[in-house]
C-alpha cells in the first residue's frame, strides 16, 4: 500500500535531488528517509531510487509516483481542509426533519439561533410525522429528527422506533381539549373527557387518532370522529365554528387559539415528550450537536415564554 508519506518522501526527493535535501526539507533525519524509502520499495516490490555514490535519482517507477503525488497530496490537503472546518463549525450541513407542529414553533427559532451562532453552517429542512421521519434517519436521508412520544397508551411511539437512537429531550408538551367559546363546558377549569363522550371529534395525524381513541376509551367511550386533519390551525378553526371538540397540543395552543375558542386541561390528562433524534454516530458531528443545543435554547425559550 502506498501511503501519503511515502508520497512526500519520493516529492521530496526529486525535488531536493538528495535524502539530506529530502529530510532537511520533512524535517526526519537521513536514515529515516532511507528507512522510508525501502519500505516504500518493499509495498510496490520495485526500486524507487537509484543510488550513485552519494547521489540518488528516482527510477521510472520512483519518477511516477512524484509525479502523482503532487495532485494525491493536493488532493488530501484540501479534504483535510474541509475537515478541519467541519469539525471547526467553519462549515458543515445538517439535514433535518421535524413534525409540524414543532416545525412552526421551535424550528424557526432553532434556525435563526444556528444562522447566528454559526452563519457557515448549513441546515436543510424537510417535514414529517415521527414514523417516517425515524425510518429516514434509519435509511440515512436524514441527519436530526424532531419526534414525539405520548406517554403511556396505545398510541405511545413504540419502544423499536427508538432503538440504537439517541434521543435528546426537548420539551414536555401537553395535550388541551379545545372548545368553542360558547360549548357548554366551556367555563369549566377542568373537563372531564366523559362529559364530551356525544360530541362530534376533530382528529389530527394518524398517531393522533390512535391516542385520541386510547384516551376516550379509558375515559369510557368511543368518540364520534367527525373530521379527520392534520393541520392543527384548521383543527382550531373547525373548533371555533362549533364543528366539534379537538385535542391540540401546547405547541400549537400557544401560539394559534384565537378568541373564538376556550383551551382547558382535560381529565383523564395527556402529555407527549418532544425530542431531538440522531444516531450515535452523528451525534458527534459538530453540526448535528450544534443543532441540537439549538433545538434545546429554542424549546427552553417556548416554555419561557
């Protein structure tokens, strides 16, 4: 094998004209080059140099590999280059994927936090539930999930999803019951699930639906499920025309009720973990970190607020 030293000795070489030329210029002593040399000569089983009393000069083969060893070099100085930037958040890109709700609450924040902190690093963004958002990462196509789990239930994200994952936790989310303004449980600090058991229900994503049935099963009934959608803002917005009852998350709570809707805590309550998602691996990245401690200032800022 043809190592990157054994490349420099052989440059050094033709252009010093000498091993005392070579090593002065490497910084190794003379027998080291030599030693360097004969190792070299032994991996591609030919002789590099041609030894002349004192004077050396390279055989053809020795004349071939200094002649690509200027573009091998060049070639490993600019990815050590690259690397070295990486690893100094001087550069890097960082694919991630998030839910909706968190993409618009702690994504732009988290974004604006990396733009300033390392304006040379590159985030990409794509949207999707926790399900397919993990199998991505799995598959490589992306780098950092923003996730959910409910606790407890049927509708909890199972523990395989997460398996050989890293997680790290963002935020608790709770779960509200949103109602009309003028809906009869309206004043009510607290609202017991049974007492919504014949109201028509608006129901968010897929895992949303499972949890929703889960939660009304343990309250004693089965909800009739009137619409079925995933935009939580239209949830509201169907909620506030008196179309029905929806469970919305604080994430989306927070920052998209309007005056024409009541929030109120539930009874049986419910609450899902909010987190960041990456591989052991690329945890380590600098920018995949970077982010991450993004993700983390901008949830803290959202349960602050």
């Amino acid at each position: 094998m043809i190592d990157a030293a054994g490349l420099r000795v052989m440059k050094a070489i033709a252009d010093e004209g000498s091993f005392t030329g070579a090593a002065a210029s490497l910084g190794y002593t003379q027998p080291a080059i030599s030693q360097m040399v004969r190792r070299l000569e032994q991996r591609t089983g030919t002789v590099l140099v041609d030894r002349v009393g004192r004077q050396v000069r390279l055989t053809e083969a020795g004349q071939v590999l200094a002649r690509h060893a200027v573009s091998v070099l060049s070639a490993l100085d600019a990815a050590e280059e690259e690397v070295a930037a990486i690893a100094g958040l001087r550069a890097g890109r960082v694919r991630m994927t998030s839910f909706p709700s968190a993409t618009a609450t702690l994504v732009p924040r988290a974004l604006a936090n990396v733009h300033r902190d390392h304006p040379d690093l590159s985030v990409t963004f794509t949207e999707a539930e926790p399900p397919e958002a993990l199998a991505a990462l799995r598959a490589g196509e992306t780098d950092l999930v923003i996730a959910f789990r409910y606790e407890g239930g049927a509708s909890e994200v199972e523990d395989s999803d997460f398996e050989g994952l890293v997680t790290v936790p963002l935020l608790t989310d709770e779960v509200r019951v949103v109602l009309a303004k003028d809906h009869p449980m309206a004043d009510l600090a607290v609202v017991p699930l049974d007492k919504l058991a014949t109201d028509p229900w608006i129901a968010g994503c897929p895992r949303c639906r499972i949890h929703l049935l889960s939660m009304a099963a343990d309250a004693g009934f089965r909800p009739t499920v009137s619409f079925e959608i995933e935009d939580y803002v239209a949830q509201i917005g169907l909620v506030g025309a008196g179309l029905g009852v929806a469970l919305v998350p604080d994430l989306i709570v927070k920052t998209a009720a309007g005056d024409e809707v009541v929030v109120r805590t539930s009874t049986p309550g419910s609450r899902r973990q909010v987190v960041a998602v990456t591989t052991p691996d690329l945890q380590k990245v600098p920018a995949v970190a970077a982010t991450i401690e993004a993700l983390q200032a901008s949830a803290d800022a959202f349960v602050a607020s």
